[in-house]
C-alpha cells in the first residue's frame, strides 16, 4: 500500500509486492509533502515513520529515506540495498542478525529497497513514468534511487515483515540488464560484485576517507573535557566528508553516547552475541581504513600491531595530554617517594614507543609537541588542540552574577586533588574576610573526598546534563589545579562563557594566558586567596578579562582546527 505522507488513511493497492506500474498511477492523487511506500505484510515499528520523516526534514539534500526491514524471525531482510556494477541488487546484511552494528549508523545507500521508504512527493510525481515501466518492484525502487539526489539509510526506522505471507521476486524480469545498460555510466563508480568488496559496497560513498578512531570509551562529551575535544574532532572530520569507524575499547554499547554517534553516521563497532571478538571486528574493515587515529599510549599498544598487518596504513597517536608528564608532576608534588618514580618512567618509556611507531604524534599544546620532538624521539608531531565555540547568550552584567565555580570529571585526580585544597587551604583563607562567597563544584562521579566538601558555602550537585546556567550566571571561575598535564578544558569552557578565570600556572598551560592581562594565576594558597579577595568585586578587572575571552579562544574555533585536521590526514598520504 501507499501512504500519504500528510496524514491520510493508508489506500490499499494490493496484497503483498504490487507490479510498479500500478502503485505509480496512483502517486498524482495522494496529497502532502511525503509518500511512504508499505506492503500488507509489512509492519513499521511505532517510530518508524517519524524516524524517516526527521531523516529527510533534517537533511534537505536527501530524497529518499530507507527503513531497516527485519523478518519476523528477527533475522535481516536488508539495510539498504547495494547496487553492484552490473546492475545486481544485494540487499545488505541479508539474513544476518540485525544487531550488528555495521546496519545500525544512518549513513547514504545506493538503493532504497522494495518497502518502507519514504520519499518526497513531488520527486515521486515527476519521476512516477519511469518508475511504471518496471517488471520488478525491486529494479523500480533502484532506478528511482539512482535518480534521487541522495539516499539515506535510517536503522531507527524498522519494519517487520511476515515471511509466509510476503510475496518475494524470484526473478529481475530482465530488469537487471536493462538497469545496467540505461546507468551505464553512474554504476562505473559502483563497487563491482566481488568477495574483497563486500565491507566496501555499503561504505563507497567516502571511499578513501574511512578512518578509524580508537579510544577507551564512546565520549562521553558531557562528563569530561577530553572526551568533548574528541567528540567535537569527530563531528569535525564528518563535516569534511570523512567516513568514521570508531571502536571504543570497552567494548560494549554505552547509552546515550553510542546511539547519538549512529545518528550522526558514525559506524560503533561493540560486541554483540554473535561477534565478541574485538580483533575479528577490526581485521574484516582493515582492507577500507585509509587512516587509524589511536588515543592514549594503551591503546597505541594494544591496537598497533594488528594495524600494522596494513603495512600502508597511516597510524596516529592522539596522546590526549602526555600521561608521563602528568604522572611526574603528581610525584613531585607528593614529595618524589623513590618508590614511586617507577610508575611515571614506564609511562614515559611507553609513550616514547609509541611516538616511535606512529606516523603521527598528536598533542595538545605546544610546549607538549616540543617535548615529543625533542625528548620523546616523535616521527612528526602536530598540535591538535581542544575546541570550543563561544556561548551565544547576552552574557548578564557583573552586578548579576554571584559566587565562584569548577566543573571537572572527578574520575580524573587532579581534579580530586584541586577542589580538596581549594575547599581546605585556600577559601578557608577566604572566609575569614569574606564568609559569604560560596563555590559551586560541578562535575561528574564525584568520590567521596569531594561529596564530603558540601556544606552551606561548597555545592556539589554531581553530574549535570546541562551546566550553561552556572557559568552565565557566576562572578569567577577558580581552577586551582596543582598537576596534570596537556590543554585543560574547563578553562576553554569558561572563556567559552566569557567567564574570567582564577587558575594556576599548570591550569593556564596551551592558552595565551597572561597574569593580569587576561586572568589571574597565582601558585600559593595564600596567592590564590588573595586573588580572590583582590578580584570578587573588582569590576574594571572583571570586564578587561571578559572582554578578551574571545581573544584567547579564536585559535581554538571549529573552523581553525577542522582545516588543520584535514590538512594533518592528507600529509600521512604516501
């Protein structure tokens, strides 16, 4: 049957496939913007039309929206439909369990299959003659995909079909040669019907832009700055048209973060029932990668050597920050117990193997480039900052605003170890003058050393999905952080909010901060108290730092780093 997009009854053509040329007549006297093509034996899931309505109202260059269909044994009918060079039809996945995550990101397809699509009207109307002229429904849904601007794939959008009652073509009709001679020319660009092409096929339309991402867990972008940096690089890549593969080391799918990277297009590869072996799922797509970027040095040496079985493969290091680094000064700081020295040298050790494998050490400031270079023995290095975009609001004048703020994942300690002297060194040195200002400490899995700093002046509200409102609304943000190492986050995301900043000499590492030009940094607790004392109210102070927010973040902007990632991608090219 056909459906009116525009909310109309459903008008019944015939049991099971119709022949094209009847299901076209009846195209001019349907209303609305959008036609669904269904079969009696087919039932869409509760979403399935809305699903395939956003897909196409989301993405005005697409024609056709196709759903995933699925036997009513659970097994797969087809996740789009591959249109070989010779004008065959193969519909993906056929038979295999619809599960796996290659048919569950939203991607282009060549074809949109017999049932379920969703198309708009008017390119049905017009084209509604050379769909009638088909034997075979199958053949005419190929022609009119070959005739559409693009073809999107939604996997949320899932039709049930009833095996016995399903009237399925035996025959192309002499169709297929027909189809083959009149798209001649388009189906030379098609991925000729072959075994080593089968993992390519579905993926053609970023042939030689595939790269795969590897990292510990999906990012959580919400929860911790490093994971925002490399959602934000991903969505960056997508836009140039790259094709992303990501494995999250894990394993296992992670709601919402795995799902919202499928809607985006992105291809997760997690375990299933049926494939729980992370190194088959990696070696059946070796032969399409065009590049691997590998986060953290683990995972460099976990994953590298079976990438390396492409000998032409361009393999990343993303050091995320230089974990040695960190380590060391966490040593220092704790007094250089001789016991300990060992853990941030095998670390050091294991970072320099890794700078000496890849093609292509990545860093996030520049004083960590240089140390790769110089120290750690990199082939090449580039800086790959963390990205922010300033916040649109009207920002509230300081008159409004009151109180102090952090954010930070406290999975990561030198989070811990900031907001544990901030609230026992530093404001106790505050609240001797000025008890009524209080400190909001944002941030996700806050332990039980942070949960035990709330009182009536330190708020810890735990993860937030939605933390705008306390930067819009805070006089300064404070990040006392002792240790650690690379481009710290929260202080891009409060200069993203036009917040001016209180930090120290590591907080302001791989920004163009300056003491008393553009925050304020301090070394001591009792530094660091005064700046807050000096600053609270200091007006004038407040509105020369907010002013050159901004300033400090134009070299972090989307647009600056994503032409410098796909410069990086293409210098790896033999």
């Amino acid at each position: 049957m056909v459906v009116d997009g525009a909310g109309g009854a459903p008008l019944a053509i015939a049991n099971g496939f119709e022949r094209p040329g009847a299901i076209a007549a009846v195209w001019p006297r349907l209303q609305g913007e959008y036609l669904w093509l269904l079969g009696q034996a087919w039932a869409p899931e509760a979403a399935a039309l809305n699903e395939l309505l956003t897909a196409l109202q989301e993405n005005p260059q697409a024609t056709i929206a196709a759903p995933k269909l699925v036997w009513n044994d659970r097994t797969l009918k087809g996740a789009g439909t591959v249109i070989w060079q010779d004008g065959s039809l193969w519909d993906y996945g056929d038979s295999d369990f619809p599960g796996e995550p290659e048919y569950n990101y939203v991607r282009p397809t060549d074809g949109c299959g017999v049932v379920g699509w969703l198309a708009r009207r008017d390119f049905c109307v017009a084209h509604r003659a050379e769909f009638g002229v088909w034997q075979s429904l199958a053949y005419a849904a190929a022609d009119l995909s070959l005739r559409a601007h693009s073809v999107r794939y939604v996997p949320t959008a899932v039709l049930v079909g009833d095996r016995a009652a399903t009237s399925v073509e035996g025959s192309d009709l002499g169709d297929r040669p027909r189809l083959a001679t009149l798209w001649a020319e388009r189906l030379a660009a098609h991925c000729p019907r072959q075994p080593d092409t089968l993992e390519q096929a579905p993926r053609r339309f970023a042939a030689g832009r595939t790269l795969l991402v590897v990292d510990t867990l999906v990012p959580p972008y919400d929860r911790e700055s490093g994971a925002l940096r490399l959602f934000r690089l991903l969505n960056l890549w997508q836009q140039a048209g790259y094709h992303i593969v990501f494995l999250p080391d894990y394993g296992h799918e992670q709601p919402p973060y795995t799902q919202i990277l499928e809607d985006k297009g992105i291809e997760v590869l997690y375990f299933t029932w049926q494939q729980q072996d992370p190194w088959a799922r990696l070696v059946r797509r070796l032969p399409i990668l065009d590049w691997a970027w590998v986060c953290r040095p683990e995972l460099c040496a976990k994953y590298f050597p079976i990438l390396k079985r492409r000998a032409d493969l361009p393999l990343v290091y993303d050091t995320i920050d230089l974990h040695f680094l960190r380590l060391q000064r966490q040593w220092e700081l704790n007094g250089k117990d001789p016991h300990q020295r060992s853990v941030w040298e095998k670390m050091r050790q294991l970072e320099q193997r890794m700078a000496a494998i890849a093609d292509l050490t990545v860093a996030v400031t520049a004083e960590e480039k240089q140390l790769l270079l110089e120290e750690l023995g990199a082939k090449k290095a580039a800086v790959v900052p963390n990205i922010h975009e300033m916040d649109p609001a009207p920002p509230l004048p300081f008159a409004q605003r009151h109180g102090l703020l952090f954010i930070g994942g406290y999975y990561h300690q030198p989070n811990v170890d900031a907001v544990v002297w901030l609230c026992t060194e530093i404001l106790p040195l505050v609240w001797r003058d000025r008890p009524e200002i209080a400190v909001t400490l944002l941030g996700s899995h806050p332990p039980a050393a942070v949960q035990d700093l709330a009182g009536d002046r330190v708020r810890v509200p735990g993860y937030l999905p939605n933390v705008d409102a306390y930067f819009r609304e805070s006089r300064w943000f404070v990040a006392p952080l002792r240790y650690g190492a690379g481009m710290k986050g929260k202080i891009g995301q409060s200069l993203s909010f036009r917040l001016p900043v209180i930090t120290t000499p590591i907080g302001a590492e791989g920004l163009a901060l300056a003491d008393g030009g553009n925050c304020a940094i301090a070394t001591t607790a009792a530094d660091f108290a005064a700046c807050i004392l000096r600053l609270y109210d200091d007006r004038p102070t407040w509105e020369t730092y907010h002013q050159h927010c901004a300033e400090v973040l134009a070299p972090f902007q989307p647009q600056a780093i994503g032409d410098r990632l796909h410069t990086l991608l293409q210098s790896l090219r033999p």
